[in-house]
C-alpha cells in the first residue's frame, strides 16, 4: 500500500518539477515571452503544452513501469491525482488574463497523455 501511494505521489511530484523546469528552456526558445506580469504569445504557450504532454506521457509511463501490481490502477490514481491538481490550479487562474484554450488544454491533454503512458508500459502477465 505504502509503494503504491509512494509510485503515484512520486510520479505526480515528478512530472510537477520536470514541468517546472521546462521554463528555462522556454525562455530561451521565447525570450522576453515569460516575464511576470506578461501573458506569452500563443506559440510559446503551444511549445509550453507540447512540452507538457511528453512530460506527462513520460511520467505516467514511468508511474506504470514502477508499480509491480493493478498497474492500471496506479495510472488511474495517477490521473485523478493530475486532474484534481489541475483543476486546484485552473480555477485561481481562470481570470488572470491568460487565454483559456490553455488552461483547458492542459486538463483536457492530462488523461491522454496518462492513456498513452500506460499503453507504452511494457505488460505483465
């Protein structure tokens, strides 16, 4: 039970920092897009949600690859988990100015991304 909440949690906190540290290379690729106070440009916030759904395909696959058991079940969690964050996050941000295709994106992009990193898991028998 212990690994089981460890392997989501620790997938979930992963995909939040390896997001997170997406920034950077955002800044380089748009400079002068992300700075505080500033909405970026639609093609930056674009390369922002690709860059999101590898990292959450990559995480979910790995959330998969370390459960020895209910593999699906552990994505699920994963998922919810994912979405309900997602959710937490989108709600305060609603009216901040920035396009809500974007915000959308991200929760409507999570549980496909949690689909294809669970069908590229290798499957146990």
């Amino acid at each position: 039970m212990l690994r089981s909440i460890a392997v989501v949690a620790g997938t979930y906190l992963l995909s939040v920092v390896l997001v997170v540290a997406t920034d950077p290379l955002l800044s380089l690729l748009f400079p002068g897009d992300y700075v505080k106070g500033r909405v970026p440009s639609n093609a930056a916030l674009l390369t922002s949600t690709v860059l999101f759904v590898l990292v959450s395909i990559l995480c979910a696959w790995l959330c998969a690859r370390l459960s020895l058991h209910h593999v699906s079940r552990h994505v699920l969690w994963f998922l919810i988990v994912g979405e309900l964050m997602g959710i937490g996050a989108t709600i305060p941000n609603w009216s901040t100015g920035w396009p809500h295709w974007y915000w959308l994106s991200w929760l409507l992009t999570w549980p496909v991304s949690c689909w294809i990193g669970l069908r590229l898991a290798p499957r146990r028998v």
